[in-house]
C-alpha cells in the first residue's frame, strides 16, 4: 500500500509538500477516524458492514467557542451533506467535519450536536444568559455512498463511531485508504478511501501551507486518469460489476494562509481542476462537494469587544499559487486514496480491488513515462 511518491508511477508537480504531504502539515489540524467491518455473505438488514466515519477537527480546542472562517461549494450537488447552508451565511465553521456514508448523515449530525451540546452545555439552555451565546449548533457533515460493499440502509454509525474518531484525532502522519470514512469507498471501478497531500507555497507567496484531504467514491474504470495518462482505457478491474449511482467526493481543503470565507470560496472551486485532472466528468448522479477553513485565525462565538482585529491576505497575484496548491494537492491526494487502500470484499460478494501499482507503471512506460521527470 504506497502512496504515489513511493511507488515508480512517475508523477512530477510544480510545487513542494508539506513534510508529510498531508493536511496535517497544517499546525493545529486533527483527524480521527471509526471503522466498522462486520459480517460476511448475503445482506442481511444488520450488515455486513464496510463502512465508517472520518473526522477533521480544525483545531482540538472548544470549535463552538472558536470557530474557524470556512466556505463550501457543490461541484455537482446530488448529495446529502448537511451543515453547508449556514456556512454559505455566516461564513465559519463551529464543529468537526464528519464524512461518512450518505444515510449515516442525520445520525452523525445528531452526534456531533450531542458532543457540542456537552462541551458546552449552556447550547440547550436557551436564551437565559445572553453572554452565553445562542442555543442551537451547526454540525458539518458530508458523505458518499458506500452501499455496494456495505449495508448502507442499516446505518449503523452514530454516537458511540463519531465520539471514537473525535477521541482518537491527531496530527501528525495520517492514515489513508480503506478507513473511517473510506472503508466502503469505491473510485474508478477500483478501491477508493481517505487520500490526503499538500503543498507548500514559495517563501515570495508567504511560505503558506495548502492541505487536501479526499473521501473518493467516484468515476467508471474507463476514466481513470494519472499523471495524463489514460489508465482506464488499458486496465480494468477484474470481475467488475458496476455501481447504479455514478459516486461521490468530498475533498476538504485547509491553510494556515489568512483567508477569509469569499476567499477559501475560490480555492474550493479550483478543488474541481484537481478533480478532473483524476479523470472525474461529475456524473449526474454524484455528489461531489468541497469544504475550505483557514487555521490562521478564530471567530470567537463571544467577543469581548463589538470590534475585533485579524490578520489578512487581499495580494491577487498570489492567488494564482494558491490555485496550483489546490489543484495538485487534490490530484494526489486521490491518488493516494485508491494506491492506500485495499482489496474489500462486502455485501453479497462484492469486491473492490485495490489498484495494481506495477500494471500503472508499466501502461506509464508504453506511453515514454519513465523515471521522476
């Protein structure tokens, strides 16, 4: 299980990584994840299950209390994500981002409310003390359909799986595939899971880190796409049964750059580059959604004063670099995605395969890519 840059897959970008080519590269940044796999055979209506949640927690202190600036954008919107509308309003983000599968949603929503509501309990106490803050909370939450391999209609994450991965987030190297949220993911006719990759802006651009992290469960074996070059069209997946739905992503982007919320907006419509470069046409039926948040500073739910001052970026010839960081982190980190997973085998049989690292290597060398360019 390599990622993209320990395998011969010649893959080149303009751009540098974090030291861990990861978004937690991205001081501050936590993810945690819950797995569930369980039973064998035929669906039942209480499994098998391949399935999970994945955590993203902008910072380990109180999210309510400190919120980050955020934004979200629907590349292609049949989906079921809950929390986006309010940050499209008010422009922040106040729990962890959950991603998980599509009707696990309202119950991982109920339990990050749950978790909000007990680090801060004066959440369900109303309007009784003003300074408090307001009684309601905006859980974060995006999915894909993970019920080729797993028994979707049961859905059995909830409380118990979200408070795990919120308890186990870290920093740090991170793991990737066929976990948490990816557990029951497929891309490409292939495996597909959790990817993760940054980059690193020149020290002229402020030396600013950009972070990617995927949730991929999209596209048709013809697509696949690496580096430029056209995967699909040699290599399919054995035994390959197609899915009814066309898939989804989440992508979840992060810096350390001080950027606000219209700003964070643009980099996640360049998250759609990064897709495409994968191969990705946005089927119809797809849901495929990004989440941006800046760790450079916090939205306070309580100000002390009516005026507060914060760090900003408005230099638009830099913009231009933090694009490339979108794109490139995004097109790794799918890569890593389907080369970190594993071969899964769900409900009623069915089996994903991982991606066969040597076959992409060869099908590189018959179109004269060879060796780090």
């Amino acid at each position: 299980m390599p990622r993209i840059r320990e395998t011969d897959i010649p893959y080149h970008s303009e751009l540098p990584t974090g030291p861990l080519n990861a978004l937690t590269d991205i001081p501050g940044i936590a993810v945690g994840h819950a797995t569930l796999i369980a039973g064998e055979g035929e669906w039942t209506g209480d499994g098998p299950y391949r399935t999970g949640v994945t955590v993203i927690l902008p910072h380990t202190d109180n999210l309510y209390a400190e919120k980050v600036p955020a934004a979200v954008h629907a590349i292609n919107g049949y989906g079921k994500a809950a929390g986006f509308e309010q940050i499209r309003e008010i422009g922040t983000i106040e729990t962890p981002i959950a991603l998980t599968a599509t009707l696990n949603v309202p119950r991982v929503a109920d339990a990050l409310i749950t978790l909000a509501i007990e680090a801060n309990p004066y959440i369900g106490l109303g309007f009784k003390d003003e300074r408090r803050g307001y009684p309601t909370v905006n859980p974060v939450v995006g999915e894909i359909s993970d019920g080729y391999l797993s028994d979707i209609q049961s859905r059995p994450i909830g409380l118990k799986e979200v408070r795990a991965a919120v308890e186990n987030a870290r920093g740090g190297p991170m793991e990737e595939g066929s976990i948490g949220g990816g557990t029951g993911a497929s891309c490409f006719g292939w495996k597909g899971g959790i990817g993760t990759a940054s980059r690193r802006l020149p020290q002229r651009a402020g030396g600013f880190t950009v972070g990617a992290l995927v949730q991929t469960n999209y596209g048709r074996p013809e697509q696949l796409v690496i580096a430029g070059v056209p995967i699909g069209r040699h290599l399919r997946p054995p035994n390959y049964r197609p899915r009814r739905e066309g898939g989804s992503v989440m992508i979840v982007l992060a810096t350390d750059a001080p950027l606000e919320s219209r700003q964070l907006e643009r980099l996640c419509r360049r998250a759609t580059f990064g897709l495409a470069r994968s191969g990705s046409i946005c089927h119809g039926v797809s849901g495929d959604f990004v989440i941006a948040f800046s760790t450079a500073y916090r939205v306070l739910d309580q100000p002390a004063e009516l005026i507060t001052t914060r760090p900003a970026f408005y230099l638009q010839p830099v913009m231009d670099l933090f694009s490339l960081a979108v794109i490139e982190a995004v097109e790794e980190a799918i890569y890593n995605s389907m080369l970190m997973a594993t071969t899964t085998i769900g409900r009623d049989g069915h089996t994903r395969h991982a991606l066969p690292v040597d076959e992409v290597v060869r099908l590189m060398q018959q179109y004269g890519r060879t060796g780090r360019d």
